[in-house]
C-alpha cells in the first residue's frame, strides 16, 4: 500500500518560492536548498528515495509525468540542479517496459542502475529493468507474465546483495492470498523466488503484503517488515538468510488485537548493533497517526515518538546517517507542510525542519525516506514544487561528514566493488578495515578495489588529497 497522491490534494496548491531555507534550531547551520525542478514533461510527482551513481549525480523516478501516457520517468539531477528525463515509463507498446515508478534504482557492479516498477509490463504487474548512465534502457523480466502469479507481482524496490544480484519483494501474487513474495534477480534478469508471504496458516503468521525492499544486516542477512499479518495482524519484522531460512522477529500489534503498540510499518533501517528503527502508520494507544520505534538487538520494541497530527504520512521510512541518528519526514500536517525530523540513539526526538505553509501556499510536503549522499548531505523529493507544482529534489545540510559508499556494502575477498564519492582523484590509499587493498582511481566520484584478502567487517577507508573518507555503513566481509 502507497500514501496515495490524492491525500495530498487536499488544501495542497503549493509553490516554493525560495531555492533556500535556513532554521536555526542548533548552534550550528541547517539549511536546505532545493536541487531540481520537475515541469511535468520531465516527470511529475517524484516518489521515493533517490541513489547517488558513480557518476556523482543523483537520480530516481517519478510515477506520474513524461511522455503522452504520463506514466513516470527515470530522471537525472546534477550537482548544477539540470534535471534530465533519461526514459518515459509505459513509452513501448502495451507498457512492456513499465509503468508507475515508486522506487529508486539500485547502482550495480558495472555501474549501471537497475530498477523495478510497480505496474505494466507484459504481465500487467510490473518489470525489472537497466538503464545505463547514457540512457540506454533494457528490460529483463517481467512480472506475473504467466499464470498463476507465483513470483509475485507488483515489485516494491531492489538492493544489490553481496553476490552481485538484486533482492527485492513484491506486494502482491505468490502462492497464498496474494500476499506477496521475496525473490532475486540476477543482472540478466534470472528471477529466483525464495519466499512466499502468508504461507503459514492461519492469519499469514509469517506476515504479508510487504511495501518496500529488504535491507542487508552487518551479519549477511536479508531484514524487512510487512504491512500486515502476523500473529497479531499488525505486519512483522522478518529475517531471511542466504540458505533460504526465513523466521520471524517481531509481531506489531494489529488494531483489534488484544495488544496495544505501533502497527503497520513500511519499512526499517538497522544500525551496527543490531538495532532496527523505523515508522509505522499507526499506534493503538491513540495515536492514529504513527510511531517512530525502535526494536532492539533482543527483539523488544520501544517507542521512540508518537505523532498526534490531524494530517497525513508520518509512515514515509526512515535513514540511518554517519552520525548514527536517524533521520525522516513526516509529509504534511495542520502547522505546515511537512517536517525533518532526528532521532539520536539514545531517543531524543526533534523537528529540525518545518516546510513552511502561508496564505500564498508555499512550501511542499516530502515523501519518501531521505538518502544520504557522499557529500554527508541529505537528499529526498516532494510531489508539489514550485509554480509549476510538478515536484522537486532538495538537498538537505546538517553539518554531517563527507563518506564514501561502497557497492555492494557486502561481498568476499577478492571480490571487486566499487566505492562512491567526492574530489577521489588523487587518492593514495584503500583499507578495508585497516588491511590496505589494491585500487584503481575511475573518476572523481569512484574507484575500483578489490577486497583484500585478510580483510574484515568493518569500514573501508580512502585517504585522498583532502583528508579520510570512511564508508557508512560499514562494510560486510562474507565467506
């Protein structure tokens, strides 16, 4: 289930008027500029997170906008704030390359950028695509092309494993009430299904309906929530391993069941320990309008903020950054259109930033987690921009360190992967948790290593000209 567009309709004729914000709620600046700007035939309404390619720029779709059939875009953005529209979604015959993205693509090991969208396709349920920094698109599988649906349909995001392929989930199809699937797929568009939601009788004790992709554990695992079922009804925390064994973590609490507590979630980021955090729609003590919690290393959850608005979106997802707090959007309420806000550890919970609403209407509500570039900044989109009411990119500043991000954040020794970041030329060294590594410099943006042997979990250092990036997350080591 996706926060529908028509929420935001309501009371929501929103302009940007300025490309920067400033809010002096710490000692320190706190600004946010707005990046990019959409205009319809580039995209209307961007959805979702946003990934930084090897490149330096960023990109993401849209699920709306584009071409006549105005069924989304894969765009680009530069650091110069030129957006452009690399393919129209639904632009083949009977939408055989897609239709309606609500989620990022995934940078590969070849650097390319490989996605999933939700809808069309030869199967009507969606397909898997590649689309090349220079616009060249592929498609490489399609959803529900056969009868009965038991891959999955409606595919929710992917993420690159430590092996090379891409995991993700699907919201619906699979073997047991359409109550969605985990599967991989390789780069060639090889479609291997490895779980099928409610699958245990009765209720879908093992959850169903999951609304995004999976994450990867420091320990190699694959970790995700479901929106619903359980023993509780309220969706699950869930864990897959490599081999194929699923279990279940957590039970959050259905709304007629005999519990009370946060239900629903979309989706969980976890942190070095073994910590989960995330947003749900809903908590039944009262709070109808969702939760910030947190589920420790030991399975037990604490609620780290309740919302009491009288609006909409405060189950958007969350982003763990390089400070170790988190940080998410709540997409609009009766005060404003929408706010950041930050978690620490320990539980703190603060607004930091409120997009402004006025008489003239401005401002705009963000959907979608945020995403941490490697310039420490915070990247993340609203639907309704600035006159034009198309939707933007803005980028966020809360004084957080510059990093380097690997590609894949897993993988075994000898295994080549590549390392993202900014003002890399001139780099003299690579360590993978202090075993130093041989590396080849690509650009200013990326580098090519490979992990050395004697290596192990924990973080990829690059010394470059300007001082050491460290990689966040750190990196996983498999066998």
């Amino acid at each position: 289930m996706k926060a529908s567009k028509a929420f935001l309709s309501l009371g929501l004729a929103l302009a940007c008027v300025v490309f920067t914000f400033s809010l002096a709620v710490r000692a320190q600046a706190q600004t946010l500029k707005v990046i990019g700007f959409f205009d319809g035939s580039d995209g209307n309404g961007p959805y979702g997170p946003v990934v930084q390619g090897t490149d330096g720029n960023i990109y993401g779709t849209t699920d709306y906008g584009g071409n006549a059939f105005a069924s989304g875009t894969l765009y680009r953005v530069t650091p110069t704030g030129e957006v452009t529209d690399l393919h129209n979604f639904c632009s083949q015959p009977r939408c055989a390359d897609g239709s309606t993205a609500f989620s990022p693509p995934a940078v590969g090991t070849d650097g390319n950028l490989y996605g999933v969208v939700g809808s069309g396709g030869v199967g009507f349920e969606g397909t898997f695509y590649k689309m090349t920094l220079d616009g060249q698109f592929t498609t490489l599988y399609a959803f529900c092309s056969t009868e009965p649906c038991t891959g999955g349909g409606g595919p929710n995001g992917i993420i690159l494993g430590a092996d090379g392929n891409f995991y993700g989930t699907a919201g619906g199809g699979g073997n047991h009430e359409n109550g969605g699937t985990f599967f991989s797929l390789s780069p060639t568009g090889q479609f291997k299904l490895l779980h099928t939601f409610c699958s245990v009788a009765p209720n879908c004790l093992d959850g169903a309906v999951p609304s995004y992709a999976p994450i990867l554990g420091t320990d190699g695992n694959f970790y995700g929530v479901t929106y619903t079922g359980g023993s509780l009804g309220g969706g699950v925390l869930y864990e897959l391993t490599p081999a194929g064994t699923y279990s279940v973590l957590y039970n959050f609490c259905g709304l007629s069941a005999p519990c009370s507590g946060p239900g629903e979630p979309y989706q969980v980021v976890r942190d070095a320990y073994g910590n989960f955090f995330g947003q749900t729609e809903y908590d039944s003590r009262g709070y109808q309008y969702g939760s910030v919690f947190e589920i420790t290393s030991d399975n037990q959850l604490l609620v780290l903020h309740n919302f009491n608005y009288d609006n909409y979106w405060p189950y958007i997802g969350v982003t763990l950054a390089n400070d170790g707090n988190v940080y998410g959007v709540f997409g609009y309420d009766v005060t404003n259109a929408g706010f950041i806000f930050e978690v620490t550890p320990a539980g703190r919970y603060a607004e930091i930033y409120n997009f402004p609403v006025d008489d003239n209407a401005s401002g705009a509500p963000p959907v979608g987690p945020l995403f941490q570039g490697t310039d420490g900044d915070l990247y993340g989109v609203t639907p309704y921009g600035p006159g034009s009411f198309y939707g933007e990119v803005f980028q966020f500043s809360n004084n957080l360190r510059p990093l380097v991000e690997t590609v894949p954040v897993a993988g075994a020794v000898g295994n080549s992967i590549l390392i993202l970041g900014n003002n890399l030329t001139g780099s003299s060294s690579v360590t993978f948790n202090g075993v130093e590594a041989a590396f080849t410099v690509e650009s200013d943006t990326y580098i090519k290593a490979t992990v050395p042997a004697g290596a192990t979990t924990g973080v990829v250092s690059v010394v470059t000209p300007s001082g050491t990036l460290n990689s966040y997350p750190q990196f996983v080591v498999t066998e």
